[in-house]
C-alpha cells in the first residue's frame, strides 16, 4: 500500500515535468495521482518538502530560467510561455523566490540555486526482507534502573554511557534488591522516554515487583498495561537496531490503521527487551512500541459555525502553525469569558493565489461571542461550511504517523470515501501547546 502510494506521487511528479508549460492545478494532480485533494496535499507535501502548488511554480521557474539564458526571447514571452498570466506576476515569482529579478538575472548571469526534479523515496524496495510484526497485549510493569537525557552538555550522555553507567552502578544500586522479576532469567529493558516538550530520555534497568522504594541515584518507571506492535531485531543493537526501528515507525505504520499511543501518561515511544538470545550470532532482541487500534475513529456530522481566525503565510509550515497557533492562544486567553482551562483551536493548511504556504487557525465561537473583541487587526471572524466528516485522535508529535493511519482506515471503510477538505483540532490544557497535545483529524467525506 505505501509503495502505492510512492508510486503514484512519483507519477504526479514525471507530469509536472512533461507537462511544465501548461496550466497546472492541485485538483487536476490529485486527480492524477487518484487522491482526494486533502490527502493529495498533505501527502506530497510531507515527501517532497513543497506544497503542490509552490513546486510547480518552483519547477516552471527553473525551467524558465534556463530558456532565459539559452534563448533570446523576450522575457514577457518566456513568462506566457510556462503559463504565467503577466510579465509582473512571473517578475514578482521569480523575485519571490531567487531574490533578484529575471532581468538583473539575464544581464549578470548569476548562479540561482537549481530546484532539481524531486524523487520519491521508495522505501521497502530493494529487496530488502520484511521484519515480522506480531501484536501483542503487555500487563503494566514496573522497572527500576538509571536514567540520563541524550545529549552533549552537563548532565547529558550518549546511549552508550547509560548502558555503561548501568553496569558500573549496578552492584552499588540493586545489588541489595530482592524484588527483581525473574532475577534467574538475568533479563534487561531499556525504554525511550520523551517529556512533554520533546526532551528524550533513555533508561536502562530491569523489570521489579514494585517502586515503592527506589534506591537513591537510581530511577523507577511505571508502565501501564498497553499494547504493542512487537518486532524482534536481528543484529547488533548498536549498529543496526535503527532499520528495525525505521521499519515498524516507517512501513508497518504507514499500512496498518492502528495508531500510536505515546500519551504523557505513557510517554515510552519504545521498550527494549534484551535477554539470553543476546549471545546468539547474530544476536537477537524485541522491541515493542505502543499502538491502539482506530476504535474511536468514527463518521460525524458537523454543523456550519463562526471562528475568530488567524493565518499565517509563508514557505515553512511547521514555523507558519507555530505561529498562527501562539497568535490565536494570546487572544482567545484574552477574550474569552469562561475560566475552564482547555479549549479547543483547529488548524488548516493550503496555498495562497502566489503560491505560498498557509496555515489557518481558528477558534469556534457562539451567539455569546457578540461581546468578543477582534482587538488585533490580524486576528479576524468568518464563517465556515459543516458538512460530513470523519473523524479519529491523534497526538501532536506523531501527527503524521497518526494521520496516515486514518487515512488508511478511511480508504478501507467500507461505506464513506474521502472528497477533500480537512483540518486538525488540538486540545490546549493551560495554554500549552506540546509535544503529548492532543489532537482530533477532520477530512470531509461522503457516501460511496
């Protein structure tokens, strides 16, 4: 299925190229690569870097920008001839983008920065083997062990150092202990831990009854019952457990319908398992990750409302929702009456007439609103279409891992189909927006 996927992007990507002279828009390519445009939009432009849009201008330009040098058309000419609708509009691109103007850049010759054909990367091809993944159900445990952020500076250590750290302390730390689990089986876990503002963490230690005492110097990690995409790992952990890792995150994810389940009472991205296959040649170890399945996905219809909103524009759309996301915060802390310390803020993405990045944030308002002040001239009020959509949970820094998953839920249902137009609501606690925000994904459908 991602293969597929792959596939079709780069079939969209060839048709840029053959077809760079001609008008080109989003639909017309998602309809070439057979996605609605929402998934078209996103998914292009997770693996290319560009929005749709913003990579035909790129890719008409470069082109354009050849056949400046190369011929001695004018350059109004040139402008008509890869589709631009003036010379001003293909002057003001060009400026936009390479920061002189066609003309400075005909007389002077200057070296532009080459927008190359973007290629997708196939992953899984290659003959490379498949790594087994086997679902599993885990009872919660308990661990005790020593714990460092990964790093350089006072404090911080590479994951060789705790490892190292943990045998040296050992005898000193837990030699006392009596209430290891299975101390006969001589059994190690390692678990990658994350805080809320994206800090990572590795523990190393061993699975005990109870935390009730740790020893001072040492650090005890509860974790609850979950399940887990289970994959054994087959090499040296040092040298090569990051393909493992690469795979389930990557491939397995990417066609499966479950989704990730880090959550701040759960922030273990993944268990490492080590015991006695270790000394085999090659070695061999078990990694788990946590998932859940898409029991909460669902098809709701949602009526049409009024938002305060705010968008911001710009080529870098991880900066342009931080930003739109801050502005819309201060102000609904500012102008809302309610004293409940959550609410909600969607977020959408597209491009603008000159082809640029956006990214809209809104916050739903009621009749009540009438005694909101739109105090800032950037944030404003407008209505917004309802309509049928589905819907599923996400968390913010595994956004894309879990959108794609719903997308594949979506495409398997057996009733809806998606027909373009989504947004993401998150859910701010106390104005925090972090790396365990969570979220819920909207993409308009209807009935096949």
């Amino acid at each position: 299925m991602v293969l597929e996927k792959y596939l079709r992007i780069q079939s969209v990507l060839d048709h840029i190229d053959e077809h760079v002279e001609d008008c080109l828009d989003s639909n017309s390519l998602a309809e070439i690569g057979i996605f609605s445009k929402s998934h078209f939009f996103k998914l292009f432009t997770h693996l290319t870097g560009y929005t749709p849009m913003n990579y035909v201008l790129r890719r008409k330009l470069h082109y354009a920008a050849k056949r400046m040098i190369t011929s001695k058309e004018k350059i109004v000419d040139i402008a008509y001839h890869f589709g631009f609708e003036s010379h001003d509009v293909y002057s003001r691109a060009f400026k936009r983008v390479y920061g002189i103007s066609p003309e400075s850049y005909r007389k002077r010759r200057y070296t532009l920065p080459e927008m190359k054909k973007a290629v997708v990367e196939m992953n899984g091809g290659g003959g490379k083997a498949l790594i087994d993944v086997e679902i599993v159900d885990r009872p919660s445990m308990c661990f005790i062990g020593v714990e460092r952020p990964i790093g350089s500076g006072d404090g911080k250590a590479t994951i060789a150092q705790v490892w190292e750290l943990y045998f040296q302390r050992y005898q000193h730390l837990f030699g006392h202990l009596t209430n290891r689990v299975n101390p006969e089986e001589d059994t190690e876990y390692a678990l990658a831990v994350f805080n809320q503002d994206g800090i990572f963490s590795y523990f190393v230690g061993f699975e005990v009854e109870g935390i009730e005492h740790i020893p001072v110097g040492a650090v005890g990690r509860e974790v609850p019952a979950l399940t887990y995409a289970k994959a054994t790992h087959i090499g040296p952990p040092a040298e090569t457990l990051g393909q493992t890792l690469d795979y389930v995150y990557g491939e397995w994810f990417a066609n499966n319908s479950y989704q990730t389940a880090h959550l701040r009472e759960s922030p273990y991205s993944v268990i490492e398992h080590y015991d006695s296959r270790c000394s085999l040649t090659p070695p061999e170890m078990d990694i788990f990750v946590p998932i859940k399945p898409p029991s909460h996905n669902r098809i709701e219809n949602v009526p049409a409302f009024e938002a305060a909103y705010y968008r911001a524009v710009g080529n870098d759309v991880a900066k342009l929702k931080y930003e739109a996301i801050d502005v819309m915060i201060n102000w609904v802390e500012k102008n809302r009456h309610a004293n409940d310390s959550s609410f909600q803020l969607g977020v959408m993405y597209g491009e603008t007439n000159e082809h640029e990045s956006f990214c809209e944030v809104f916050y739903k308002i009621n009749n009540e609103s009438a005694v909101f002040e739109i105090a800032e001239i950037k944030v404003k009020v407008k209505a917004y279409a309802g309509g049928t959509y589905a819907v599923a949970p996400g968390v913010h820094h595994f956004l894309e891992k879990d959108w794609a998953a719903f997308m594949l839920w979506l495409e398997q249902h057996d009733e809806y189909r998606a027909v373009g137009g989504c947004y993401e609501e998150f859910l701010i606690e106390n104005g925090k927006f972090d790396f365990y925000t969570n979220l819920h994904f909207y993409e308009r459908v209807e009935k096949k």
